[in-house]
C-alpha cells in the first residue's frame, strides 16, 4: 500500500531566505505563490526503542528552486522554515521561470542542511542534489526529532513559476515493515517438529539513502555498503501501545528502512526459490528459532529467511512511502526448504565413562 502527503500550488505572499541575481546580473522577478498542505492518513506506531513515530506530520520544511530540470541546473532559492504555521496557507516567493524545479524537503530539523556555505546559490547543481544522502547505521538513523521522532519527506514540483493550482506529493523517505508470525502446533503429526521462535532481525539494510523519494522508483542500484539491524528479541511497550513481542510461537514487530532498488529475476518461479537468486545487497528478515519435539526435545536449531520485494517471488524492490505486510505462518520444519537452515543435534545420549578398579 502507498501513502502520501499532499500538497497543491495556488498563488500568494511569504519571506524568502536566500536569492541571487543570475550570473549575467540581470535582475530577478520574484512571483507570490501560496502553497496548502494536507496530510494523507497513514497512521501511528512505536518503534522498538518505545517511543512514538509521527508518520504524518510536516513541522520544518526546506523549500529549494532550481533554474531548470536538467542535472545541470542551478540552485536559485534556498529557505528553511523552522515551522510551516498553517498548512493549507503556507505562502512563498519564487523566481519566475518557464520550466522550473522547486523541491520540498521535510521534517530534516537541519537549518545548515542546504544552507549558502552547503549549497552555495547559483552555483550547487541539481545533480549534487541528487547525490546527498545521510547515513543508516541502525533503524534510528530513519528519524529526526528527539520526544517525540518524525520521517523525512520529499515532493517536487516541474513547470513554470507562478502556476495555477499545481500539486504536490511529499512522500516518506523510507518503507516500512511489518511482520506478524505464528508457528502451528503440530503435535498431531508423526514426529513433527514445531518451530519455537527466539529472535527476528531485519539485514542487509542500505547505509545510505537520498533525499529523493519516488515509490515507483524501479531503476536497479547496488547501495555502496548494507547494515544488519540489531536482533529483536522479547517485548516491548511504548508509547502507543506495544511496539513489539516476539514470542515462542506469535509475534508482531515493524521495521523502518531506506528503499533498497535490488532488481527482479524473473527465473524464481515459487517463494521457496527466492533465497537462490537474491541479489547479493537484496534485504531480508531472518527469524531464528529452534524445533521443538512433542516431547519438548530441542531437536534442531533453524534459522529461516524471508526475501522482501514487490511480490512473492520476481521482485527484491523496496520502495519508500510503501508498508510491506508480512504474515508468516510456520507449520513445522521442512528440510528442503530453501528459506530454512536447519541443524540437527544428534540424538544419541552420551554417558559419562567411569572407570571402576577393582
């Protein structure tokens, strides 16, 4: 499912941060343009660490106008707004122009970000835009904001300045994950073996991410470098209620990533043969667990992996402003599964040797 928050373009008034003449020093119009903001609905949840995540709201914007839509072109207005007032009157003034990129960046709380010493008018290019990430160690490095945390959005506008109830999507820059599991009972079958589940992580997440969120994005890159997410183990109750319960047989946790354009193979024709072809940076939930007898017997140590995409199978894309909703049910440990890794203990009982003198 895709979430957005929309914006459209009208025209009115507002204070400017940065603008230059042109290089040629010819004198710049300057064109009143009204913006009005409206959320879309996408909801509210914890994270692991037990506090709240704002998915919808806008509180600081960067507002960049570039003299054209190529790589080359120009920024010519820079202006952060440490607060947006009223949404659905936000007015500003741009540089008039016929074919014009104004971008939107939300919610970074960074008033350096693009400043004039980082992005220096007339001179910082599209291109350099489009090359600036920030860095994912962890899943915290998803979010600004202390109390209370917040995701980054992006929403651009093309086309000529001033213009006439023009609109614009800020999407979230990044996905998110949600998995729900239960592992059967399967008592009732000859030697079956349930899985009991210990622990679930989210790897091979991408260092880095853009500012540029676009969730039909599908041109393949290979992210310089990928991250494992820390291991998520018991429960935990946050500020909206619980954020997370991994739990020996039923469990539910959610996990915010950066997107991850890894590719499609059309060779995998079942979920079982996903983990065959996964490109080498494609991301991944493991779920780690034992298999437990119907005598209680620890009888192997599993480890199964499930494979993210846009399907179940061709597709290792993850796409920002998208919820990925997985639900895995578990009905005891098959060998030949490819998702599965399984190690079995041996069951023959080793004794200790006495040696008795007589």
């Amino acid at each position: 499912m895709k979430k957005f928050v929309l914006i459209s373009l009208m025209g009115l008034l507002v204070s400017i941060a940065c603008s230059k003449e042109p290089p040629s020093g010819g004198p710049v119009k300057q064109v009143e343009t009204s913006f009005s903001l409206a959320p879309a609905e996408f909801g509210s949840i914890s994270t692991r660490a037990g506090v709240a995540v704002d998915e919808n709201s806008v509180i600081n914007l960067w507002v960049l106008q570039f003299d054209g839509t190529s790589d080359a072109s120009k920024l010519v207005i820079s202006e952060y707004r440490a607060s947006v007032g009223n949404l659905a009157d936000m007015q500003l003034v741009l540089n008039q122009g016929a074919n014009h990129r104004v971008i939107f960046i939300a919610n970074t709380f960074d008033s350096s970000l693009f400043s004039e010493a980082n992005a220096p008018l007339n001179t910082y290019t599209y291109l350099q835009f489009r090359q600036k990430t920030f860095s994912i160690s962890d899943e915290a490095g998803m979010f600004t904001g202390s109390t209370t945390k917040y995701l980054r959005m992006y929403g651009s506008y093309e086309g000529a300045v001033p213009n006439k109830n023009s609109s614009v999507l800020l999407y979230r820059i990044g996905a998110r994950v949600n998995l729900t599991y239960t592992s059967e009972d399967v008592s009732i079958v000859p030697d079956g073996v349930r899985f009991r589940i210990l622990s679930v992580q989210l790897k091979n997440v991408p260092g880095t991410s853009t500012y540029i969120s676009n969730p039909f994005n599908s041109v393949v890159f290979s992210p310089p470098a990928v991250v494992d997410y820390p291991v998520t183990t018991g429960s935990q109750t946050g500020a909206s209620g619980e954020a997370y319960s991994i739990g020996d047989y039923n469990g539910s946790v959610s996990y915010y990533m950066p997107e991850n354009i890894a590719g499609v193979n059309t060779s995998v024709a079942s979920q079982h043969q996903k983990p065959a072809y996964a490109p080498e940076k494609s991301t991944w939930i493991e779920v780690k667990g034992e298999g437990i007898s119907s005598d209680g017997r620890v009888n192997e140590f599993v480890t199964f992996k499930f494979w993210l995409g846009n399907n179940l199978t061709t597709n290792y894309i993850i796409n920002t402003n998208t919820q990925y909703n997985i639900s895995l049910k578990f009905k005891g440990i098959s060998l030949t599964d490819a998702r599965l890794e399984v190690i079995r203990i041996s069951d023959i009982e080793t004794f200790q040797e006495v040696v008795i003198i007589w």
